[in-house]
C-alpha cells in the first residue's frame, strides 16, 4: 500500500471516529437528556468500540488481505455512520430515559461504526509493514496520523461543522467520505463486492434523511422545536431535547404559563414596586418569556439575556415572535464568561435559568459564579434561581447552600406537593443582601394565581442543613439531582 494512501486511510478513519462520537452525544439528547452521564456514555462506548476494532483489525489482518480488510471496515464504517441517525430515532423513544437506557441507544446506533473504523489502522500498519526494519517508524507514523486524525474530527465538528451545517449532512459527508476511500483502497478483484454496499448506502442515506425527528432545528447544543399547546391555540412551547423549557403565547407578553416563572415575578413584584423600570440580567434564554413580562408589566425595563445557543435565540425570533421585545439584547456565548463582561452595579435583577439537561449547569451553580452576580447586583439587589429537583432535594439543598453563602437572606418558593415527601418538581430559590417579606411574597403568589409555599430565611436554612456548597473545586449537580422529571 502506498504511504500516501495509508495515511489517509487512518487519518479518515479516525476523524470519522471522532465526528460519530461528537454528534452522538447530539443525537441522543432528545431521549436520554443531555447529562453527564448520557456524554459518559458515548466516551464509553466509543473507547469500547475503538478497543473492539483495534483487536478485530489487527487479528483479521493476520489471517486475510490487510488491504481487503481496511477498505472493507471503511465501508462497513461509512454504512454505519449512515445508520447512525436513524437507528437512534427508531430506538429512542423505546427505551425512555436514565443511564443504562443512555448507554444502550448510543451502543446501538454507534458500536458499529466506531469499531469497524478502528479496524481500520491496524489493517493499514500490517499492510505497510514488510519487516522488522523501519517497523517502528512505520507503527509510530501511522498512529500518529490517526490520532491527527481524531483530532481533526473534533475540531471541525465541534468548532466548524455543526455550525455550518445540520447534523444529517455532516454524517452524509464523513459517511461519503469512508464509502469513497474504501473503494479507492479495495484490491481490484474485489471492488465488485464493496459496490454491492452501494444499494445499502442509499437505503441508509434516504432513511437518515427521512425517518422524523423531534426537531425543528438542529442548534449547536440542541435538538429544538416549538409545539402547539393543545388547550390553547395562541400558545406554544419550546422544547429542547426532551424537555419544555418555555412557554409563549402569542399576542399576551405578560403571560406567564410555568408555575416556577410566576414564582420568579413574584419575588420581582414583592422586592420592587409595581410598575418600576428594572434592570436585569437574564442567565438562560429561551423563548424569551421573562423579558416579555418585564416589558409588558414595567415598561422601560432592559433585559440583558445570556443564551449559550444562537440557534435557540433564531427559533424563538422565527416562530415565538422575540425579536421585538423592548429594551432587550441577547448575548450569545457561555453566561458565566459573558456576566464577567457585564459592569460593576449594573442589574437590580439577575435571573438564574440556565439547564444543561435537568440540571443547572455545574458552573452557573457555584460560589465564584454567585461572586459575580454579586458583583453585577446592585446594592439590595435580587437574585432567583430555578432548581428542577425530587425527593430527596439534595441539589435543591446544595444550590440553596450556596446561594446563602453569598447572599445575607435566602428563601426557597415551591408548591406544598413539591416539598412533601416523594415529591419534586421545580423549586426557586430567592435571594438579596436585604430583607424581602415573606408573607409579601406569598400574597404576590397568590395574585400570580401560583399556590405556593414560602420558606422563610430561618425555615429555608432548616430544610438546607448541612448541605455542601458548590465550588469550582467540586460541583457534582449531575450526582446530586434526582431524576424522573419530565419538565
């Protein structure tokens, strides 16, 4: 084989490797949840498959044609980064939610590409090996240009690809990419046998196009869509991967649909006096629905939204109508690298509704992240914050711990339901350096049409006990959650 060759066949290989992985992490969000243990499931079983193929490759090399054996695993392995997509939308609404079901649709869809794909290099290495001399540099060479690679494959993708173009072109084009060479590369006498795998390879292609998905946009970190209330024909809610996250009705900015956004008005509507211009800050986007109420209920308010995903900020313009929310800007980016750009003093309000999955996102969570809304909050300031928890509240706990670490009063907002026992649901914690009235903020909720329960500072601090605070150092909010909650 010529060297030429050779390296491409392993630097294809195992850039298409990394592609499958980096996507599937993608692709299975809208089932399993994006969470850590979804994403250490694809680390998982693409190390299995990688170790799979590496045996596989390097003991079939042995016993046939190498040549034969590397052109055949890259067109087993572009059939199956075709199948990818559509093995996952069959499968996932099967097999529900939770780990083991998290590490069976990414076994699934993904264990069969990654592990022929890795076949691959060893094939390669035994094909260009005539001898003991030079065998080094040869192994070394070739390693070297895989894991180039794999490094390829996750910068393009993570950084290139998926904001170019959506997921099913991407497959479509490192699949190509795999059938193409492993025809370039099979020997002669048996091209005959790899065009056989032609039939499939536009069976799968027409399936990864066709077969209907949850979205309406693939963004760079979510599968989203807007669905129709079904009770209410001018609402809609936006949905990323497997959860609603907001909820828009057309025509009625001060809406508010979400028990856990009638808490956050409250606590606005209890610290401020109705009416008043706020400035706030907005740590999670979505459709907007905050911003929509602060302008329609306080006119002359400004909202200042931290939204990780462009992509989800374009939908909600599209087909939610936020675009023209007064006094609103939205910066797009990490929230926590993008408030540490915000002035000293510049917010009466910051809002914390940021989730990766069910959980907030472990650095939104923490004592140096609260340091800098404390720096952004103005004297008295407010912060609030939605948790999504169940029975036994452990993150709920952690979180409120935290906050009150920063903050000189904290209070905890829920339903009576949510607080029982077996309980859970989404519970906000409310928090500033002044006093706020409890009995204020239960009459607020009332008004809010939102039957809740207020736990005062010395109740909340309670029910916290001895929960950890978050830190940089250690914030395990994917260990700490219970999960079961589907919105």
């Amino acid at each position: 084989m010529r060297l030429a060759l050779a390296r491409t066949a392993v630097v294809v290989s195992g850039a298409a490797i990394l592609v499958v992985e980096t996507l599937a992490t993608r692709l299975v969000a809208p089932y399993v949840g994006l969470t850590l243990e979804s994403t250490t499931a694809v680390i998982g079983v693409a190390l299995a498959g990688i170790a799979a193929g590496a045996a596989l490759g390097g003991k079939w090399a042995d016993q046939r044609d190498p040549v034969a054996v590397a052109a055949l695993m890259l067109v087993i392995g572009g059939l199956g980064t075709l199948a990818v997509r559509p093995v996952v939308r069959l499968l996932g609404p099967l097999l529900g939610a939770g780990p083991s079901a998290a590490v069976l649709l990414v076994a699934a869809s993904t264990l069969v590409s990654v592990t022929a794909l890795a076949a691959v290099t060893p094939a390669v290495t035994k094909a260009r090996l005539t001898g003991l001399d030079r065998s080094g540099e040869v192994v070394g060479g070739l390693s070297a240009a895989g894991t180039l690679g794999s490094l390829a494959g996750t910068f393009l993708t993570g950084f290139v690809l998926v904001a170019l173009l959506p997921v099913s072109a991407i497959l479509l084009v490192t699949a190509a990419a795999c059938l193409v060479l492993g025809l370039v590369l099979a020997p002669r006498r048996r091209r005959s046998d790899v065009l056989r795998g032609g039939t499939a390879a536009v069976l799968l292609a027409v399936a990864l196009v066709a077969i209907p998905g949850r979205c309406d946009a693939d963004t760079t970190y979510y599968c989203a869509a807007v669905q129709p209330d079904p009770d209410d024909p001018a609402g809609r809610y936006l949905v990323l991967d497997d959860l609603r996250h907001s909820y828009v009705r057309s025509g009625d900015p001060a809406h508010l649909e979400f028990a856990y956004t009638k808490r956050f008005a409250a606590a606005i509507d209890t610290a401020y006096p109705p009416g008043e211009p706020l400035d706030t800050v907005h740590v999670g986007g979505g459709a907007l629905t905050m911003p929509r109420w602060l302008a329609a209920t306080r006119p002359g308010s400004t909202s200042t939204v931290l939204e990780l995903d462009r992509g989800v900020v374009e939908l909600a313009v599209r087909e939610l109508g936020a675009g023209a929310i007064p006094g609103t800007t939205v910066q797009t980016g990490d929230a926590r690298v993008n408030l540490a750009g915000l002035p000293d003093d510049s917010a009466d309000v910051v809002l914390g509704d940021a989730f990766g999955a069910r959980s907030v996102p472990w650095h939104l969570s923490t004592a140096e992240f609260l340091d800098q809304v404390q720096r952004v909050l103005r004297p008295g300031g407010l912060y609030v914050l939605n948790v999504i928890d169940r029975d036994p509240m452990d993150l709920v706990r952690a979180a409120t711990a935290t906050v009150d670490s920063r903050f000189a009063a904290t209070m905890l907002v829920a339903r009576p339901e949510e607080f029982a026992p077996g309980g859970g649901g989404n519970v906000v914690v409310v928090a500033s350096d002044r006093s706020i009235d409890p009995g204020g903020l239960r009459a607020a909720l009332g008004r809010a049409g939102e039957a809740g329960t207020v736990l005062d500072p010395a109740r909340t601090a309670a029910f916290t006990g001895d929960a950890a605070v978050l830190t940089d150092d250690r914030a395990p909010v994917d260990q700490l959650i219970t999960t079961g909650l589907q919105g």
